[in-house]
C-alpha cells in the first residue's frame, strides 16, 4: 500500500467514525458516541415538530458514517455525505446558533 492511499484510507475512517457518532450520539441522547455533535439536537427540534427530521438527520449520519468506512460503498457514502452536510447546516442556520453554521461550512 503506498502512503498517499494509506492516508486516503486513514482520514475516510476517521470522517466516517465522527459522521458515525455524532448519529449515535443524537439517537442515544448522549449515552453513547459522544464525540461530535449536540444529544440534545432532537429534542430541540421537537419543540418545532421538527423531531422526525432530527432522527432522520441522525440515521443518515450513522449510515453515511458506515457506508465510508466501509471499503466497498465509500464512494457512495462520500457523496451522500454533501446532502447530509446541507440539512445540518439548514437547521444551523435556521436556529440561529452561534459560530456552528460557520464550522458546520
């Protein structure tokens, strides 16, 4: 394996793990994953009868996560990361939350 892909390989696991846990954390408020990414997100939302958006945002960051760590569907998880990536910048952004649309862009 030449370096360039095993760097390649190396930051894909890591985005994957942090797309992956930030879900989980939302899915488990808070119990498990939390390393990225406010538990309390759905619950929020909820206040907006917003919570089914929440826990859809949630799912699809769990599975994108997993799609790019896997070897096989990385290149589908990558794109399906940019969709994903929007509607968490939306709901940034439509809340008015400080300094997240920025790191979220």
């Amino acid at each position: 394996m030449k370096t360039k892909d095993f760097y390649a390989l190396l930051i894909r696991l890591f985005l994957g793990y942090i797309f992956a846990s930030a879900g989980l954390c939302k899915l488990t408020d808070g119990q498990f994953g939390q390393l990225i990414g406010p538990p309390w997100l759905i619950k929020e939302l909820a206040k907006y009868d917003l919570e089914l958006f929440g826990q859809f945002i949630a799912f699809s960051q769990v599975l994108v996560g997993m799609m790019v760590m896997s070897q096989r569907y990385s290149v589908l998880g990558l794109i399906m990361l940019v969709p994903v990536n929007v509607s968490i910048l939306m709901v940034t952004i439509s809340q008015n939350w400080k300094g997240t649309p920025y790191v979220d862009s």
